[in-house]
C-alpha cells in the first residue's frame, strides 16, 4: 500500500541506519575485571587432611586442591531427611520466587529497550470525520457544503544509534539481567546452605536435649542414693542440698535448650515455605554423614564460581555502559520520520493514487546549551562506575575472607571436636569410677559432684563441637560457590 517513492525512502533510510549503528559507539568498552593474584587462601599451608578421632563425627577430612564441587552437595551428607527439606523449600520458597520474578523482569525490560531503540516505530492512523464547510471562512459567498472525509495514515519514526547511545543501554540492560541472574543463583545458594546449617541446628539443640535429659535422670539417682544415705545417717543434710541444687540446675538449663530447638524448627519451617505447624522430618546428628573429600577450588577461579562476586561484575558492568549513555547524550541525535496516507470524501475509492499523500522529513538535535548538566551527568556516571569498582573488590575481599576463614575452621574444628570427644571419655570415666568409689566410702561426695558436673559439661561441648564440624563443611560449599555451574538455573528442575 506504500508508493514507491517512500518505500524506497524508508528503505534507504534503514539502510543507513543499519550502517552507521556499526560505525561508532562512544565510551568505555567493559572488560572483566582480572583475578587476584593469590597462591592461597590462608597465610600458612593448610594441612592435606584433618586430624581424625574415633567417635561421632570424627572422622577426617582430605582437602582436595581444584577438586569440583557437585551440584547437589548436600547429598554427601547422606541425610533424606535434609534432601527432603531442600526439595520442599526449592518449590516453596518465596524468596527464590521473587529473585526469578526479578529476573523475569529484568529480562522484559531489556526487551522493550531493545524494541524502542533498535526498530522503528511504525503506527497506523485512522479517521474519519463529518464537517460542514462554509464559502464565508474564506471570504465566498458559496453555500455550505456538508461533507465526510476518511483519512489513513502509516507513519515511521526512527532515531539513529550513530554514537551508540542506544546500544550502550541495551548493554547496561543486558548486565542488569546478568545481575538478576547471579541472584538468582545466590538465592538458590543461600536457601540450600540455610536448610542443611539449620536443619543441623535442629539435630544439635535435639541432642542437646537428650543428652541433659540422661544427666538429669543421672542426677536424680544420684540424690536418690544421697536421701537413702542421709536418712542411714551417711552423709549430711548439706550434701543432700547441694545435689538437689545441681538437679535443679540442670533442670534449668532444659528450657533455654528447648526455646532454641523451637526458634530453630520455626526458621526451618520458613526456609522450606511452610507454616510453623506444619510437621517437619526428624533428623538425628548421629545419623548424619560427614563429607570427607573437601573441595578446595583455585584461588584465580573464586571470582568466577561467586554468584554474589558475579552479581557485582554485573552490576560493574552495567555502570560502565552508563558512561557510554551519558557520553552519547553529548553528540547530536538524528531522526528520520515518514508518512504515507490516503485522504477521500468517500471510502469506496480512498486508496488510489490521486488521494495518496505522502512526507519525508529528517532532523538532527545537538545540544548546544544545557548549563553544564550533560557534562555533569557524565562525571557522575564516572562517579558511579568508581563507587561499584571499589563495591566490586570489597567483594572479592570478602569472598576470600569467607573461604580462608572456613578453611581454617575445619581444620580447627576437627582439633575441637578430638579434645572434646576425648574430654567426655575422660569425663565419663571419672564419673562411673569416683560413683563406684562413692558408694564403698572411698571418696567424698565433693569428688562425686566434681565429676558430675566435669561430664556434663563436656558431653554438651561435645554434641556442640561435632555440629560445628557439619555447619562449617556446608559454609565450605557456600563459599565456594556451590557448584551452581553445573546447571546454572537448577531450581526446582535439579531435584
């Protein structure tokens, strides 16, 4: 329906277009930042394996230099309980739903920038009117005339990209989805890492609570055989009061325990996107697998597994082709515009050749005056890019701290767990040999108290000691990156 005149217009106009969005594209060109130059996480050596002890959670653990991380990491704590957890919470949670809604987002607004500024507008008018015309308007004496008039109209509007501009948004844009994406991952990441530390939590506060509930059934033998020898005229009323006193003490320790073990079920229930009185799978600690190959992944490759350090490189990246906006907006933008319309009192013979209207019209807008806020626009550009250049190494930074401090802490973490474990045999020990004593009068009660609360104590930082070492190998995995590269968008798919 177009004449030809205009199509050939519009044609050469596009053409040109097309030649000059290859021409010239102001600004900086992104590059990804460099690796740190680091041999190791740690200042000193870490050794190639843990310290190993006989006992729950005790076993050694090898650090394995570039050694993969699997994608589902979790299952190497052979729990089903835990997978069962993550399966629900990745189809529940409402936080990785809102980080995909995001990226969804983030993905359309890219897709509208990328059709306002790359394509031409094109629209389609129509109309049509009925008017009465009078001779005296123009200074005739002719009648007045009643008429309709049809009227369509294509119009075509396109702004050219010479200085790329428009393509240095589209750029910024595209960064902003790859930001969305890293967090989507980061989600992912911490939601998984969250549910297996607190699923852990759980298992520890429930062992807790076991464990004091056989000390204070201990105890309360104990101020038994204590009342029977009081009421013999064995040991004094004193002696009696002070067991009754550590009873109650350790009675009073329950509910703290208790209060713990609730919190912690109630942050788990809200992990896997469930209500706090919705049941939840039990999980014992001693059930639980300690992973014993530990990945420890190079240094230079650190930056590039971080989904929060790839979500800052994003983010880099979207600053720096906001210079190139700022700095296109200083040249001048050219236009071109078309119409092609038909124009008839009647619409039975409106698209003929006679009734075709048609108009070409190119323009060119160059700043000229703006009182310096183009220029300032630019330099805060330039601002904004220096401010997430150094957001971008903090960073890194503490992407490294992260992974050091972890590092070290397995490794003191099994050093903990082997005194403890070896202080509550020691403990355990003492305990039912100063009780054997006790009851043949070799010792005095002082000793049997002293041992008393010398087991206690240490069958606690055992149990506490032993779910660190589980915590702290799934921080390793965290910081570390999780293995997500495996399959970047695993969400509900992976399990």
């Amino acid at each position: 329906m177009f004449g030809s005149r205009l199509r050939t217009r519009m044609l050469s106009g596009i053409l040109f277009s097309t030649f000059l969005h290859t021409s010239c594209m102001v600004g900086p060109n992104f590059h990804s930042p460099a690796p740190p130059k680091v041999k190791r996480y740690t200042e000193t050596p870490l050794p190639k394996k843990t310290v190993k002890t006989a006992g729950p959670g005790g076993q050694e653990q090898v650090f394995i230099t570039n050694k993969d991380i699997p994608l589902l990491w979790w299952e190497l704590y052979r729990s089903p309980e835990i997978n069962q957890l993550i399966h629900t919470g990745l189809a529940n949670s409402p936080t990785l739903a809102a980080a995909s809604a995001a990226l969804r987002q983030a993905q359309e607004n890219l897709k509208e920038q990328i059709g306002n500024s790359m394509w031409p507008a094109i629209d389609v008018t129509d109309s049509v009117q009925r008017q009465r015309y009078s001779g005296v308007q123009i200074g005739q004496p002719a009648e007045s005339v009643t008429f309709n008039l049809f009227y369509t109209s294509f119009n075509l509007s396109y702004t050219l990209d010479v200085f790329g501009g428009a393509r240095r948004q589209i750029e910024s844009l595209r960064a902003q989805v790859d930001y969305q994406q890293f967090e989507v991952i980061a989600a992912y990441l911490t939601l998984t890492s969250n549910i297996v530390t607190t699923a852990t939590a759980v298992a520890s506060y429930q062992a807790q609570i076991e464990a004091t509930l056989e000390l204070i059934q201990a105890e309360q033998g104990i101020l038994n055989l204590l009342n029977k020898q009081y009421r013999l005229g064995g040991v004094s009323k004193e002696n009696v009061l002070t067991q009754q006193t550590l009873l109650e003490q350790s009675k009073a320790t329950l509910p703290p325990l208790q209060k713990s073990l609730s919190q912690a079920k109630h942050a788990l229930s809200t992990l896997v996107g469930t209500f706090p009185d919705a049941p939840l799978p039990t999980i014992r600690l001693d059930r639980l697998k300690l992973p014993t190959e530990l990945p420890v992944s190079l240094p230079s490759n650190l930056v590039r597994q971080r989904p929060d350090v790839r979500a800052s490189e994003a983010l880099l990246h979207a600053a720096c082709a906001q210079v190139g906006v700022a700095t296109a907006n200083l040249f001048p933008q050219f236009t071109i515009s078309a119409n092609e319309g038909w124009l008839n009192t009647s619409f039975a013979n409106l698209y003929t050749a006679r009734n075709n209207t048609w108009s070409a019209t190119g323009m060119v807008l160059q700043p000229l005056f703006r009182g310096g806020a183009l220029l300032a626009q630019r330099r805060a550009a330039i601002a904004a890019y220096q401010q997430t250049a150094a957001q971008y190494r903090q960073i890194v930074l503490q992407a490294f701290q992260s992974v050091a401090d972890v590092l070290r802490g397995l490794e003191l973490d099994a050093r903990t767990l082997q005194a403890q474990i070896r202080a509550e045999d020691a403990a355990r020990a003492s305990l039912n040999l100063t009780l054997k004593q006790y009851r043949l009068g070799a010792v005095s009660y002082i000793n049997l108290l002293n041992a008393q609360q010398q087991y206690q104590q240490t069958r606690i930082s055992r149990i506490q000691a032993q779910a660190t070492r589980y915590n702290d190998t799934a921080a390793l995995f965290q910081a570390l990156g999780g293995g997500w590269w495996h399959k970047p968008w695993c969400v509900k798919e992976c399990l």
